[in-house]
C-alpha cells in the first residue's frame, strides 16, 4: 500500500457506541484511601508511613501506588503521618522526566511539595547525586516531624531498596516495617468509582479493536492494524500507545510488537490489549481475526478457547471460589484433550522451564518469514518454546497496570469472589507452527452475578475475506 493511503485506512469507521468518559474520582476518595493508610499504620504500631514509587523508561513508574493515594502521576516519596493533624508531604522530580500537571493529575490532599531535582556533571554542570539529596530532603523532614526515632512503615518496591537504606543509615535509631501489602490488599475489591475507570479502559479496548477490524483486509500489515487501533483509543482519551501486543501469522500468532508483516489469507492475528490505561487504571482484553481459510486444527483451538471463555463466565458470581471459575474454563481444554486436568501446578504452558526447573532450551530451526527477511534478518528459532496456554491460569486481576499482581485464577486459589473484584478471563493457546489463539474480557463481580466490561465487541473470531 503506498504510504499516502495510511491515512485513509480508517475513512468511514463508526464505532458501534458512543464513548462517555466518566468523571475522574472524587478527591474525597483519596482521602479516604490516605485515612486507611493511617488506621493500618495505627494498628502497626508505626508513628509514619512513606511510600515511594521510581521513574521508570517511557515516563512510567515503577509502581502506582503515589497514584492511587493521591493521583499523583511521577516519581517520588510521600510522607504519611500516622497522627490526621500532621499533613502529608511529597519529595518529587528527581528524574529527568518532563510530565507536569495537569497531564495526569494533580497531587490531591498533600499539604507540601518539594522539588528535589534532576542533577548530575554531565546533565546540569552540577555535581550531586539526586537519590542522595532524595534521601537526605526526606531525612529532614522526617526530623523536622520528630520521626528521627520514630517507628516508620514502607510501602515501596524492589526499587526502594537503595532510598530505604539511605533512610536507615541517616536515621539508625528509628525502626521500620514492611507494609506494601497494606496498599496492594486495600486495592482487591474496586470501588464504584474505580469500576469506572476500568471500564472506560476496556470500552476504548473495544473501540480500538472495531477500528484495527475496520482497517484489516490483505495487504495492510500489522504496523497499520496497530496504528488504527491506537489512534481510535488515543483519540478518545486513552493514556498510552504501547501496551498491548499483536501478533499475526499463519499459525495462531506469536505475542509480539508489529514488524512490518503484511496480511495474507490464512493468517490469524491476535490482539492481546493488557494496559491502555484511563486516568490510571485499566483493563484486558484478547480477540482473534482470521483472514480467509485457516485449518481444521485451527478452528478447533479458536472455538476450545472461545469456549472456555463462555464457561468460565458462567461460573462468576459473588461467592465463587475463583479455582472454580479456572476449573470451568479448563473443563474445555480436558474434553478436547488439550490438557489432561486443570491443576496449575502440573500444566505445560507457554514459557515453562522443565519439569526439574532447569531451563528449557529453544529448538533451533530456520522458520520462513518473508517480510521478516525483508528486514535483513532471519528467524532461526521455533517459538514458544513448550505448548500450552501462555499462562497455566485462566486469568488475573485488573486495575492500575503495573502494580504487583497478587490474585491469579489458578485451581489452588480458592479467594471467593466480592462484588467489586475485577479481573480478565483470557483462555488461550499456543502450540508452535500449528495452532494458537487468545480470547479474552475483563469482568467486574457486581451485587448479583458479573458485568462483562468488554461487552462491545464478541469473543468470536472476527472473519476477514481474503
């Protein structure tokens, strides 16, 4: 396709609804998220809590946790009195990132703010170390509080290690706790409010993926079916381009990033959304196209797993143990003679290691791939490297990507599912050079069974004529 028609690919589409962003959450929900923070750390016994979250490549961070306290979008250590009278406090900018607000919000309910700085001889002709002045600007403040003795709660990552250690070194007297769990189990049940945002983010998942169906037809490669997607999700409100996969090939699709692959009859293209965030949170979605005539094994996996979907959804409701939602959507896998039960422990799936857990080495073998070739390169390797679903597990939970995720559906998790629980279903395969599919919703439990947050568009595969 000549690159002046790029542009015309999404001439005429129409989404099949309207997309109404709801309002972002109410401030006074933070407050209250900051007041649990407090009551966890009362019951600790701790006079502070800090918690932190690092710059990470492409303007990310390390966690979401300063977004989920107080909607704030960049790095940095907020500081928790345990005692209400005392304010909050924020030390930030300390990496070279760029983002201001209002881009993504403002920080709400903290009563000061310190800029650290980004330093350095070879960036800003000033010597100093930023994670040192960090720890240092928290140390006195920390100080300046009477906390210099103080029994002090961590919320943080694996990198907050280096900030904690500076801390404990400049305050040795002062004692400290671990307490990230707090944030991430204050974060299993959704509020309405945050039911919301999940929602939008599965909606412009859907929009996304009419507009790539709208665009796809042979010829197109899959750098325009990534590109129709994006724009459809950005243009609406979506906070990010590079979070989701798509992969397309004759034999039920690699999880990948689009390399120029032009579309042919007989492909199976997958795409595989797991983080178009909307104001912080987000959900997952996976769908299937097949382009003109695929193969018999094909369309078995494409329907075993559209199948367990089908089942697996059935199976929601509050009170269900979440190992029976998995043993629903397996029950599919085991009639087909996919996999011989549901018990993760003992499944194969896509990047399994062996059975002694050693490494699993990757067959070599010259794989065809002529617009791969076009590029220079050539693909010398089969992968994955072992059939099954990619992961031995139905699904996960939802909610702000990028945060540890803690709540599988695996046949040993028998956690019961709450109204407010949100997850995605994706049941999926792949065997190597034979078949594979991806099909998946995010769900969230409601009062008296589910709601399919991905309703708009249908776990069938999608049939483009060659």
């Amino acid at each position: 396709m000549a690159t002046s028609q790029f542009e015309k690919l999404l001439q005429g589409f129409e989404p099949s609804f309207e997309f109404v962003p709801p309002k972002a959450i109410p401030e006074a929900e933070f407050y209250s998220r900051v007041e649990q923070i407090r009551r966890e750390a009362m019951i600790a016994e701790l006079d502070v809590t800090i918690v932190n979250a690092n710059g990470a490549s492409g303007f990310n961070t390390t966690n979401k946790y300063l977004r989920y306290l107080c909607d704030w979008m960049r790095e940095g250590i907020l500081i928790i009195p345990t005692d209400s009278s005392k304010g909050l406090q924020l030390y930030s900018f300390y990496t070279q990132s760029v983002l201001l607000p209002p881009s993504l919000g403002e920080a709400i309910g903290v009563e000061k703010m310190y800029q650290v700085g980004a330093l350095g001889r070879e960036y800003s002709g000033r010597q100093g170390d930023s994670g040192r002045q960090l720890v240092e600007g928290v140390v006195k403040t920390l100080s300046h509080l009477g906390y210099s003795t103080a029994n002090i709660g961590l919320i943080g990552d694996s990198s907050s290690v280096k900030h904690w250690h500076g801390i404990q070194s400049l305050l040795p007297k002062a004692t400290y706790k671990e307490m990230t769990h707090v944030i991430l189990n204050m974060q299993r049940i959704r509020s309405k409010n945050e039911v919301d945002q999940i929602r939008a983010s599965a909606q412009l998942m859907d929009i996304g993926f009419e507009a790539a169906v709208h665009a796809c037809k042979p010829g197109v490669t899959d750098f325009e079916l990534y590109a129709a997607f994006s724009f459809a999700q950005l243009a609406r409100g979506g906070e990010n381009a590079d979070a989701y996969q798509i992969g397309v090939n004759q034999y039920g699709t690699h999880c990948g990033k689009p390399y120029g692959h032009r579309i042919v009859s007989g492909d199976l293209i997958n795409f595989y959304v797991s983080g178009i965030a909307f104001r912080g949170y987000s959900a997952q979605m996976a769908r299937m196209i097949a382009v003109g005539d695929i193969t018999d094994k094909q369309e078995q996996t494409l329907e075993v797993c559209t199948e367990a979907l089908r089942r697996a959804e059935k199976a929601i409701r509050p009170g269900a143990r979440a190992c029976d939602i998995n043993k629903a959507a397996f029950s599919a896998y085991v009639e087909q003679g996919y996999v011989k039960d549901d018990i993760t422990a003992t499944m194969p799936y896509n990047w399994a290691p062996n059975d002694d857990l050693s490494a699993v080495e990757i067959p070599q073998q010259y794989v065809p791939d002529v617009d791969f070739e076009a590029t220079g390169r050539k693909l010398m390797h089969v992968y994955p490297a072992v059939a099954g679903p990619h992961n031995p597990n139905v699904g996960h939970s939802v909610g702000m990507h990028g945060n540890p995720d803690k709540f599988n559906l695996t046949s040993h998790n028998t956690d019961i599912c709450r109204p407010g629980l949100t997850f995605v279903l994706h049941p999926q395969w792949l065997a190597p050079q034979e078949s594979g599919a991806n099909i998946g919703n995010s769900y969230a439990v409601t009062e008296d069974g589910y709601e399919n947050l991905n309703c708009h568009t249908p776990i069938e595969t999608i049939r483009i004529k060659a």
